[in-house]
C-alpha cells in the first residue's frame, strides 16, 4: 500500500501548519483558523494615553509560541526589517514556484535571503525550488540554516527529513524528524512521515505503528492512515506467529 508523505501544501484542522506565504515580518504557525501576528508594528498612542504603559517591544531574536485552550497550535514570530522590494519578491518567487517555474523561484528568493538573511520562509522555499530542480546541494545549506534560526522548525524539519530520506540518508531523517516532534508535537505532518519513514525505509514497525496512531488519534478523519494502521498490524501479527512457530 502506498504511503505519500505530507508536505506544506496539506492543510487541515489543529496541525499547526506554516503559512510560509505570509507577511515576512512574522511567520505563524496557524492554530485552528489559521492568521498572522505582525510582530512588533504597533500604532502610535494618542496624546491622551501617553501615560499607558508602553507595549512590549518585539524580541530581537526569533520567538515560540505554543496555542492551548480552544486552539492548538504554535506562532513563531521572526522579527526582521524586510523592504517592500523584498516582500515582493518573496511573493512572486513564491507565486513562480507553484506555477512550476522554480529556477526564476530560485533566484528571486535567493533576492530575499540575500536581504534577510535570518528569516526563515524564503529559505524554506528556495529549498522545495531547488528540490523541484534535483539541486539538494543547493537545498541543504538553506534548510539547515533555518534550522539554526528556530531550532526543530516544523516545516524546515519536515523538508529537510523528506529531501534526506530520498537522498537514502534514512537515520539522519528519523533524528530531523524526532527533534522536531519533541519541540512541536503540534505539527502533525512530521509525525506522520516519521511513521512512513520506520515502516518502509526503516523497517521498524515498532516505530512505525506508534506514530501512526498518535498521527491518527490527533487527525482522524485521514482515512488512508487507518488503512495503514490495519495493514501494519495484519504484518507484523503475521510476523509474530511467524516467529513462535520457528524456522
């Protein structure tokens, strides 16, 4: 049975997606609903209030958020100075890549990481571009670089491990995507294609059945994970009575 693995462009309830396409001064992993929080931009206060505390200035260094209540999720906020001439860019380079024309993506977001260096989504794109163009040299560095501004980052980890597990490189994919499932548990397309990684690559089913069912339990309407969960028990139930009868 085949196993896809899920990338950004899957968007469902409750799994802490990245909007990447966002305003580039504050990226958000969207809780249910989704939204951005600009971070940092606030509007002056009239005279009258001049004696209301000031609000809280914007962190100079990327920030975590993890939702609770009502809605689940996380907000990382990247607070960066980006141009109009930047953010333009990103947009198209983003618009390029979905339309296929991922080299014109490349170098127009290649633009912005050249302009903001420590933000994290025109990397994250110029990476999935440089996929598209079989140039994972010219992927990695990106995404490892945004792994570095915000340690585990989802979609960073998510598209790492998948561009690691095609390279073959399966046990530095299973690290990629543990790491960021402690930080983000949140982000359930990693916990998913770890399942899909220790069942077919790794060929621990142990692994793989446990993933799967957390994946399941926080999305169950996936339909085709629990087709996946029925077969992964009808093997490894095989390889159990396998086992006790002996050679």
């Amino acid at each position: 049975m085949k196993r896809q693995p899920e990338t950004c462009s899957r968007l469902a309830s409750n799994t802490g997606h990245l909007l990447l396409a966002a305003a580039l001064l504050a990226l958000a992993g969207c809780a249910t609903g989704g939204g951005v929080k600009n971070a940092g931009v606030e509007k002056p206060a009239v005279a009258a209030a001049s004696t209301a505390p000031a609000p809280a200035a914007a962190p100079a260094t990327p920030s975590v958020l993890h939702l609770s209540g009502e809605k689940t999720g996380f907000v990382i906020t990247e607070p960066a100075p980006v141009g109009s001439e930047a953010r333009r860019d990103f947009e198209k380079g983003t618009a390029l890549f979905k339309e296929g024309e991922y080299q014109k993506s490349a170098e127009l977001l290649e633009k912005v990481i050249a302009a903001a260096p420590s933000l994290t989504a025109p990397r994250i794109n110029a990476a999935k571009a440089y996929a598209a163009l079989k140039k994972p040299e010219l992927a990695e560095p990106h995404l490892k670089a945004a792994l570095v501004a915000v340690t585990g980052h989802p979609a960073a980890s998510n598209e790492y491990a998948l561009q690691l597990r095609k390279a073959g490189r399966f046990a530095e994919a299973r690290e990629v995507y543990e790491k960021s499932l402690v930080l983000f548990p949140e982000y359930h397309p990693v916990e998913r294609n770890l399942a899909i990684l220790c069942d077919l690559y790794l060929k621990d089913l142990a692994c793989a059945q446990a993933h799967y069912e957390a994946y399941s339990k926080a999305i169950p309407e996936d339909k085709k994970v629990k087709l996946w969960i029925a077969d992964l028990q009808g093997r490894t139930g095989h390889l159990a009575m396998h086992k006790e009868a002996g050679p």
